[in-house]
C-alpha cells in the first residue's frame, strides 16, 4: 500500500469551504479510482492546517490519479483557497 500525505495552509476564512469541497468533490472522485482504499482528512481550525491522507493500492494506482483531468479540476479549485502551495509527500503504508 501506498499514502500520499498532502500537507495544506488555508486561508482563514477558507478552511470550511476547503473541507465541503473536499467531502463533496474530492471524495466522490477519489472512490472511483483504481487501488482506491481510503483518504483522511486532517484539520486545525485555529491556525488553517491541514492534511489530505489517501491510501492506495499501488503506487501505480496513486501516480494514475495525478493524471486524471475532473480530480485534478476539482483539486485545483482548492489553490485560491490557500496561504501557501500544497507539500505533498508519498510513503509506504503499512495497515494494521
């Protein structure tokens, strides 16, 4: 299995909208997605900090959904959003 942990900086009257657009965006996308297993998202109200963890199959399966044109739509609605640029890092996950 493979995570992708995607470290963000909302704006401070944005993080709302951010998680809606995640939950009713994102999320439904990401279910259809080949390798699919699970995503997380990780918020602190009172500094904008969050994290987006998806877990895939594959690391195969987690590179595919970079390229795929109505995710990344939905995930570039997200940039104005945001205090500063996305960190995303990609582990090796190993589930309990």
């Amino acid at each position: 299995m493979f995570a992708r942990v995607t470290h963000v900086q909302s704006k401070p009257e944005k993080l709302d909208e951010i998680v809606a657009l995640f939950q009713d965006s994102v999320m439904p996308l990401l279910k259809q997605q080949q390798g699919f297993k699970s995503s997380l998202l990780l918020t602190d109200p009172a500094t904008g900090k969050g994290m987006s963890i998806t877990i895939w199959e594959s690391e195969a399966d987690l590179q595919a959904g970079d390229s795929n044109a109505v995710l990344l739509e939905q995930v570039l609605k997200v940039m104005p959003m945001l205090a500063a640029p996305p960190v995303p890092e990609i582990f090796v996950a190993a589930l309990a």
